[in-house]
C-alpha cells in the first residue's frame, strides 16, 4: 500500500527509479489548475490530482468515473450482471471474452504459470470459502473450513485447468475467477492513460492504495509516493513518474478466530490463508496491474523463494516481514539514496 505525500524530509530514505519513457521532465505549462477530485468505488475510495484547465474537474471526473463503471463492469464478482459473475456461474466449457477481459486474463494467467500458482487468477472458490468473496464473511461463531470443504474448492480451482486461447477461455464447471487482487490496478492504469489522452498528462492516480503517477509537478518534484509500513523507523519514499506502486499485505481484510487472524490472501496450494511471516509487499512496475498482481505473488511465496524470484526476474519490491525486517530486492535496493 501506499500514500502520497508532499516533499522528502531529512533521514527519510528515497527511491529514485531511472528516467521512464511514459515520464515527462517538464513541469505543467502555464495555465493550468490542480484539481483534487475524490470519490468511493469498488469497495474502497480513490484520489485522482491531475494539472488541467481550470474548468476541467467536472470532465475529469465524468472520465474517471467511466473508468471505474468500466472495471466494475468487467471484473467485479459483487455486481451479478458483470462479465466474471456470469463467466463464473456459467457451465464449463468454451466462453467467449471481451476483449478487454482477455487481455487482463491473459497475462495473470501466465504469472500464474511463472510463479506456480503464487498469484492465481482461479481461486474464487477458496476466496468465497475462507469469507472474502461475494457470499460474505463467515459467521463469527462458525468453524474454519474443514479440509472436505477445502479440498472441495481446490478441486475446482487452479490455474491448469483452465485454457485461454483466441478470445475464448475454457473452463471446468465450478470454477470461479477472482481478479480482486489486479482490478484496482487495472482500473489506476485505465484511468491514467485516459486522463493523458484528455490532456490532463500531469497527473497521479490512486485507488485503494495503488497509485500511478506521470509528470513532473510545476516546482520540478516527482510525484512522491510514502511506501505504508506498520513498523516505526524512517520512511521510504517512491519518485513516481510513468510508473505505479501496489502492494499487498495482510491486515487490513481479515478475520480472527480463537485468537488467530486469517487474512484474505489465499496460498491456493495450500487452501488456506497466507501465513509466512510477511506483513506487506510493495512493488515497482510499469504497470499498476501487474505490479498489484506481482506483490500477491511475493507475499504468497515468503521471503525465501519470494525474494529469489524478484532478483531472478529485476522485480524492484520491497518486503516487510511481521518481526520488523524491511527486505529490498537488488532491483529496488539499486534505487535506493538516503534524502538530504
């Protein structure tokens, strides 16, 4: 998770990333008014600053909340007309997507393949199982799932069973997609690009902790971003500009059941809630999707084998472990400068 903030202060620890092509070194031309436009969606709410005309806020806002429409309507399992709730109660076979589902599809389902399963887009069964999904939150009385219920949800679960290929995506009956984990980020990348298209190129965009940010501000900062941390010490800053920070961590949706918390991030070959020791996961990318997708994978995998794919693959992530250990892969480690 992250948070904006203004200027870097003294002792806080900064990310520099090296220049980006979808960045801008020039501050806003002259002319143009900061609006701040907040809202509620998806079960979370969002912060768009964008530098614009000064009569612009109402048509910022009409595109932004398009946007969000846009992603409720694709991948919101909550909104029974969305395309993942009738993909997901639709019987097993062969069924066509929208092409803009596809293309969210496709390559979550090939971090899937690349991180065995770490971040999978298939679980929906076990997300409803454990109280996070659509069905609600277990009764508080209620006892954990058994391992029949678990078993049961794993056996229509997983990403080898399903099969993408030309727009189409075949699927066993009972399976059920759960795109949670990436949708917001989607939704930031999507409300960023149209801002740009609109003009309003000098902007950040934040959702539910996942930000993205383009341009300089007119004093000629970036857009600096506070990575959220749950242990005290010296804050770390992110200069975003073309790119976006997610994260994931633990706290924040759960539930507590004879004196143990059981967060929503679900380690699907186990069938049950993720937990490793890892707090938060905080990650560096192009993109806010894949960053949110990525950030589910290493907080599933733990440290050991996490941090080993992020060095493997120049993830720049950031690890925070429950006993206090801030673990940073060599990709972001090499961005990383104490602030003046």
């Amino acid at each position: 998770m992250a948070l904006p903030v203004l200027t870097p202060r003294p002792r806080n620890r900064v990310v520099l990333p090296p220049v980006h092509p979808d960045g801008p070194l020039l501050p806003p031309p002259p002319g143009l008014r900061l609006h701040r436009l907040t809202g509620a969606a998806m079960g979370t709410g969002w912060t768009v600053l964008a530098h614009a005309a000064p009569d612009a806020a109402d048509t910022l806002r009409a595109l932004i909340a398009a946007e969000i429409a846009r992603t409720i309507a694709l991948f919101s399992p909550w909104v029974a007309e969305s395309e993942i709730s009738r993909l997901n109660t639709a019987p097993g076979g062969d069924l066509p997507l929208s092409p803009a589902f596809a293309a969210v599809l496709a390559p979550l389902l090939d971090l899937a393949r690349d991180t065995e399963g770490a971040s999978d887009p298939t679980l929906g069964a076990l997300v409803d199982l454990w109280g996070f999904g659509p069905p609600g939150p277990r009764p508080a009385a209620a006892p954990l799932p058994g391992g029949a219920g678990i078993a049961a949800a794993r056996a229509v679960s997983g990403w080898r069973r399903v099969h993408l290929a030309a727009g189409r995506l075949h699927r066993p009956a009972g399976l059920r997609l759960d795109l949670s984990g990436s949708a917001k980020g989607w939704a930031v990348d999507q409300v960023s690009a149209r801002l740009t298209a609109a003009g309003a190129e000098f902007h950040m965009v934040e959702i539910g902790g996942e930000l993205r940010a383009r341009g300089l501000k007119p004093d000629m900062q970036p857009w600096w971003v506070e990575i959220e941390q749950i242990h005290p010490g010296p804050r770390l800053l992110v200069a975003l500009n073309g790119m976006a920070l997610a994260g994931s961590g633990d706290w924040r949706r759960q539930f507590t059941h004879a004196g143990r918390r059981y967060a929503h991030t679900i380690d699907g070959a186990a069938g049950w809630p993720v937990d490793n020791g890892v707090a938060t996961v905080s990650v560096l990318h192009d993109s806010a999707m894949m960053a949110d997708a990525l950030a589910t994978a290493l907080m599933v995998m733990g440290p050991g084998r996490g941090m080993d794919f992020a060095a493997a693959r120049g993830i720049a992530a950031l690890m925070v472990l429950h006993r206090g250990d801030r673990i940073a892969s060599p990709a972001l480690a090499r961005m990383m400068e104490d602030a003046c």
